[in-house]
C-alpha cells in the first residue's frame, strides 16, 4: 500500500512538471476562487439538445414583454413658436425602464404642409444607440370617404428586413387595421372606437383575431390631463399584447401605436 501512494504522488509530481498539464490541486484552488469573485453571467448559447429560437437582433428585451408604455417626449420648441416638430418617443417596459428611442425623420415642408398626413420614417435605437426598428410611412389619404390609398406602415427589423405591415382598411363607422406579415398577409385586426377624442378618459383600440370574434389585447391612449392634452403634443401610449406573441408582431404593434398618434391625437398649437 505504501509503495502505491508513493507511486500516485511522483506521478502526480510529474504531472505538475509536464508542459501543458496544469496542477489539479492548483486549478481547483483558482476554479473556487474565481467562482466566489465573479459575477453571474448569462448562458451565452442554449444546450445543444434545447430547440433555438432566433429572433432579430435588438428586438430580445419584447420577448416576454405584456405591456409596452409609449411617451411622447415634449417639444419646447413648438410650443413656444407653435410648429410642429419632429416627434420623439420613449419606449419603456411595465417597470418604466426605456428600452428604445423613436426619432421622426422627416422634412419641415411636409410637417407644416402635409401635418399630420405626412410621409416620414421613425428611428428606434436601443439604449446603446444602435438602430433596431425602422417604420416608413408614405404619404396617404385618411378619410372615410375615400376608401382608397388608405394609411399604411412598413415595419423593418433590422433595418432593412421587412417584418410586417401595418395597413388600414376601410369602414365608413370605426378605425379598422391589420397587422400584416412579410408577406402581407393579415395577421390581426385593430378596431377602434366611433370617437377618438379621448375626452376626460382613455381611448382603447383593441386587437382582436381576424374574424374579431376574440380580443387578445389592446392599444390604450392614455388621459393626460387637460393641459397637456390641449397645450402640448405629448401622449402616452399603452400597448397590452401577451407575452409570449413574436416579436416581430410587438415591433408592427409600436409601428400602429406611432400611427394612430398621427391620426387621431396629433394636432398643432398654431391651429388652436
């Protein structure tokens, strides 16, 4: 028994003295140590007997988002002169952390001709100022008697991969949408109320399935207060979809929520 313990030692010895072959008594005193000094990280890739879900890059933190809150930040700016300017959003989750950034692009002819019709692109840059989401919208009609050349988003994500669409379709009495796919294919429908203006309380479009038998979410434009909502262009937005919805679908829902600001809460100082 002594000459075998005196074996494992001298090749453990050797062991120790061998190029490329680390200690074991040394590397479990440094692994333990590490352990205690280092913070948690993340898993960088699933096991590989885990199914993978790729989703598009910067769109992770919608993930297992239920609520979506949408500010619209206030221009000093136009109120003070009584122009428009180019809209800025934030984009929080429930917990009111941001998450994106929205910026208009768009030129000052068509803001101060076109107003709330006009042709524009939005901007959504995640906190590390890298752009996720790039919604177009076109320069259309918005009317219920024209039932033609209707309202509609090209939602991309990244920047240059169409995800979906937002169109609107007509209907002489409500705001009626569809959430579209690549494809243009309907996904959801969107209803809104007969009357938007949103006195005195919030004003709800809900998402409904497309033979709207079945509401799974909605789009809520939240009351402000009546100085901001008659002195200011800031609104407040809440989207409530289920968590586990594709994301892609999230980044058209912010597209629509952009949307109906234009349409039905955006209104300029000058005209009051």
């Amino acid at each position: 028994m002594a000459s075998k313990d005196a074996q494992k030692q001298r090749s453990r010895g050797l062991l120790g003295f061998l190029p490329g072959t680390p200690d074991q008594e040394q590397s479990l005193r440094a692994s333990s140590s590490n352990s205690e000094n280092q913070a948690w990280q993340p898993r960088l890739s699933p096991p590989s007997f885990l199914p993978t879900v790729s989703l598009p890059p910067g769109l992770e933190c919608l993930s297992q988002l239920d609520l979506i809150i949408i500010h619209q930040q206030v221009e000093l700016l136009g109120m003070i002169l009584g122009t428009e300017t180019s809209n800025k959003y934030e984009i929080k989750n429930s917990l009111g952390q941001r998450i994106y950034f929205a910026v208009e692009e768009s030129i000052c002819f068509n803001r101060t001709f076109c107003s709330t019709l006009r042709s524009c692109t939005l901007r959504i840059t995640d906190n590390s100022g890298r752009e996720v989401i790039t919604v177009n919208r076109p320069l259309r009609c918005n009317s219920c008697w024209c039932p033609c050349y209707l309202q509609e988003l090209e939602i991309q994500a990244p920047p240059g991969t169409i995800v979906g669409y937002v169109a609107q379709k007509w209907d002489p009495f409500l705001p009626k949408f569809t959430i579209q796919n690549a494809n243009k294919e309907d996904i959801l429908k969107i209803v809104g109320p007969c009357a938007t203006c949103g006195c005195f309380g919030d004003v709800d479009f809900e998402v409904k399935t497309i033979n709207e038998k079945l509401t799974i979410g909605k789009i809520s434009k939240y009351w402000s207060g009546f100085v901001n909502d008659v002195f200011t262009n800031a609104d407040n937005f809440g989207i409530h979809v289920p968590a586990d919805l594709d994301v892609t679908v999230k980044a058209a829902m912010i597209g629509a929520c952009f949307l109906f600001d234009f349409m039905f809460f955006e209104h300029s100082l000058a005209g009051l």
